[in-house]
C-alpha cells in the first residue's frame, strides 16, 4: 500500500491560522465523528484518518514550537515540490 502525506491541517480540518481552542473543537469533532463498525474503520483507515494520526496531528498543531516547525517544513517541501525548468 501506498503512503501519503497527510496535512495535519486538512486532517482536523482547521486552517493554517487556527487558534489553540478551535485546533482543541476540531479534534474533539474528528474523534467524535471517527466511524463505527469494522468495515468504516477500514475506509476511514485507508483515508488516514484513524484515532492515532487525528492524535498525532492535534498533538503537532497544539504545541507552539511543534507547530512552528510544522509550517517550517510545510514551506521547505511546497518550495521544493515545485521547480520550474527553462
């Protein structure tokens, strides 16, 4: 199976902007809203988003310096994804 990258901003579904308390509201909603039933835990599983990486990524975004490095390397890869040849 393939691995993707998986935007924690997207994941909790916040923007870049998102204060601590509606980083908090989004990842309460996420986990509240995670499906029931072996075979939704499955797709929401292939999607990326299980319990473990919404954890992950409101850990990431709810720490300041975790979360300034975060947009530190957000910036470096979409610089670098992206190169124009002449």
């Amino acid at each position: 199976m393939q691995m993707r990258f998986l935007n924690s901003y997207r994941l909790l579904n916040v923007a870049e902007n998102a204060s601590p308390d509606d980083i908090k509201i989004a990842y309460e909603i996420a986990i509240a809203n995670l499906p029931q039933g072996w075979m939704r835990r499955l797709i929401a599983q292939l999607e990326g988003r299980t319990a473990v990486q919404l954890k992950a990524a409101f850990e990431e975004l709810i720490d300041p310096r975790q979360h300034a490095n975060y947009d530190a390397y957000l910036a470096r890869a979409c610089s670098t994804r992206f190169v124009t040849l002449n």
